[in-house]
C-alpha cells in the first residue's frame, strides 16, 4: 500500500494541506481549522476551495492595505513576506535564524530572575558556536525599547510566525522561550492527559495564553521537508508544548523508548516533511526552576544553564548525551563545576538550588538518540 503524503484543501479558507499517510484529519495553519480527510478525492469540495483560497488572498491584499499602519498578528497572511511584519525585526533572512523570548513580569507576585539572561546566553551561544548572523536572531524582551519586541501575546504569535516566513529546505531554526508555563483543560480532545500545555506571554492575564495547538499550527505544521526546527523552551509543564507526534522516555541507566503521543482524535500534528525537535525544561507535570546562584553571581533558568553547560562540556555531543547531562547537573545541586570559555562571564556559578524537574525531549520523527549528532 502506498504511503507517500497527499494534498487536500481546507474546507474552510481553502489553502492546500499536506496530508500524511493514514491521517484522518488535519488542522490548517492559516485558519486552524479541522478538515476531515478520506481516502476518496472530493472534487467538488477542492474546486470550492480553490476559489475560497482566491478570494481570501483578494480579501488579505485589500486588509493589509487597510491596516498597514498595524503589526498585530490577525493582519498577516502566512506565510508573510518580510514587509508585512514590524519594521524592526530582521530584514535579513538567511538560512540559520532564531526567536529569543525572555519574560520577566516585572513587578509581579510571580516576577523571574533570569530570563533575560537565559537570552543573552542563548544569543551568544547561537552565534558564536552555532554560526547563527546576529542580524537573523530576533529577541523579545521587556528590556527592549521597540514596543514591537515586547513580549505580548501578539508580538510573540507574529516572531514565531517570522520565523517560519519563507522557510524552505536547508534551513536551520530555534525558537527560546524562558518565562512562565502553565496547563489548561483540554476541550478537542486531542490530549492523551487531558490538559493542554501552554505559554505566559507577558500579557497573559488580559489577552490570554498560547496554548500547544497555536505553538504547533504556526512553527511545527508548516515546516517544510530539508528545513529543521529546534524548540528549547524553558518554562513549567512544558514537556509537549510543541504537541509533537513522539515523546522520548530516558531512565537514569540510559535505556530510552520512543512514546506515540498522537492525539487520540487521530489529527496529524507532525510537520510538512520537515524535522522539529523539542528540548523542554520539565515534563508536562513537573514545574522549572528560575534560580539564584551564589551572593553576587548570575540567575538563570535552570534548564536553560543546564543546555549551555552540556554543549560547552562536550562539543559534538549527541541528544541522548546531552538530555542526559542536563538533567545530570539539575539533580548534582552540590556540583563545583565552573563553565569554560566567554559563556562563563555571563554565567559564574553553577545551580544552587533543590528541584525534581527533568528536561524531555520529543520530534516529529523517531530516531536514535545516542547515534545522532546534535546540529543547529
């Protein structure tokens, strides 16, 4: 029997899908809406979606003519151009590029510490080891003087969506969240635990969080075969944040096994033949810690400094060693072991701090873990 991908239109804005072998239905990335796939062609319903498709493109170009003073996120199309997104984010778009979000929550009961430092950490990483230009690596921060680099709900929905604008094969992306995480009750069903995990923006409170399903429909769904994505999130119950179709389970021994976490409902949310990989700061039940080292040194998240220590401590290594070394300096509280090179002066102590958290790693695709490189 045949398993190549086939094609099918949205049944409602009428883009065309990419729909996997057995699925039975599939979330649009422009609309996100459900469309129920069948082995049969519908002809009909795809000539209807052709012309759907044309009078939403007519329908946008007047939109964004109208509001082109605004960058907020229902003013784009996807996947947008560079033009149609803020004039501050980066106009370079090469084929290694970031989204860095810090958010402090400044002068609130739940305030972090070290997000920002998670930023500045991770941007010096990318750069300097990773090759990432400075110019495509786009931060959002409360520190930032463009009101567009704010990490609002609808900054951070346009930046992920920036990230994957134009993506196309050979392209390398990150996406770095540090900040608050939190779960909801699932409503679709497509939850084996029945919660959905989601994230803080700095405006949560009165414009709502960003639950899985958005994470997945914008940076996972789109994601094009040849192109790869590398998601380090760092917040709490942020095991399958990205909802990715296989979670790894790894034992203090080393054994590991591949878990099918496909929603129950049978919706596809794998990529469009690319490689999406998830390194989280906890499972999906477990809470991260936001940490203070030593008088006088540097806070930071506790799985974000684990990242950076275990790639500094082994270049070269593969994900099975570097899960495994992250979690092995979280449970070490009492380690004296320094960082070497320049990420040490951003850096100075290391955790110092009790937690149960442990970094998960989930994709799109299953692949052994202690044979694979770790690339960006």
């Amino acid at each position: 029997m045949g398993s190549r991908n086939r094609t099918a239109r949205c049944s409602r804005c009428g883009v065309q899908l990419v729909v996997p072998p057995f699925a039975r239905s599939i979330r649009c990335a422009v609309c996100r809406s459900v469309t129920h796939v069948g082995r049969s062609s519908d002809r009909v319903g795809e000539a209807v979606g052709f012309v759907k498709s044309i009078l939403g493109n007519i329908s946008s170009a007047v939109s964004s003519l109208n509001h082109s003073s605004s960058y907020g996120v229902q003013s784009y199309g996807y996947p947008n151009p560079l033009q149609y997104f803020p004039p501050s984010y980066p106009q370079v778009h090469g084929n290694k590029r970031a989204v860095l979000i810090g958010i402090t929550y400044t002068s609130r009961r739940y305030e972090l510490k070290g997000t920002v430092n998670d930023v500045n950490c991770m941007s010096y990483l990318l750069s300097e080891r990773f090759g990432f230009p400075k110019e495509c690596i786009l931060v959002l921060t409360e520190e930032e003087r463009d009101r567009f680099r704010w990490p609002t709900k609808n900054n951070v929905l346009a930046a992920m969506r920036w990230l994957l604008s134009g993506c196309s094969s050979g392209d390398s992306l990150v996406f770095h969240f540090s900040g608050h995480g939190a779960q909801k009750l699932d409503t679709s069903g497509d939850e084996i635990d029945g919660y959905d995990e989601a994230l803080c923006p700095l405006d949560f409170e009165t414009n709502g969080m960003i639950v899985d399903d958005e994470v997945n429909s914008i940076i996972v769904r789109p994601l094009p075969r040849g192109a790869k994505l590398h998601a380090i999130v760092d917040t709490c119950h942020s095991g399958t944040i990205l909802d990715l179709p296989y979670l790894c389970r790894i034992s203090r021994t080393g054994y590991w096994q591949w878990e099918d976490h496909s929603p129950p409902t049978g919706e596809y949310k794998g990529t469009s033949g690319g490689l999406a990989i998830l390194i989280s700061g906890c499972d999906d039940h477990q809470t991260s810690a936001d940490t203070s080292a030593f008088a006088g040194s540097t806070s930071t998240g506790a799985m974000t400094y684990s990242f950076i220590q275990a790639i500094e401590s082994e270049p070269g290594t593969t994900y099975g060693r570097l899960l495994t070394n992250m979690r092995s300096a979280i449970r070490d509280t009492n380690t004296s072991t320094h960082l070497n090179g320049p990420i040490a002066s951003l850096i100075r102590r290391v955790l110092t701090f009790r937690t149960t958290q442990e970094p998960q790693l989930s994709a799109s695709e299953m692949f052994d873990i202690y044979r694979k490189p770790f690339l960006l």
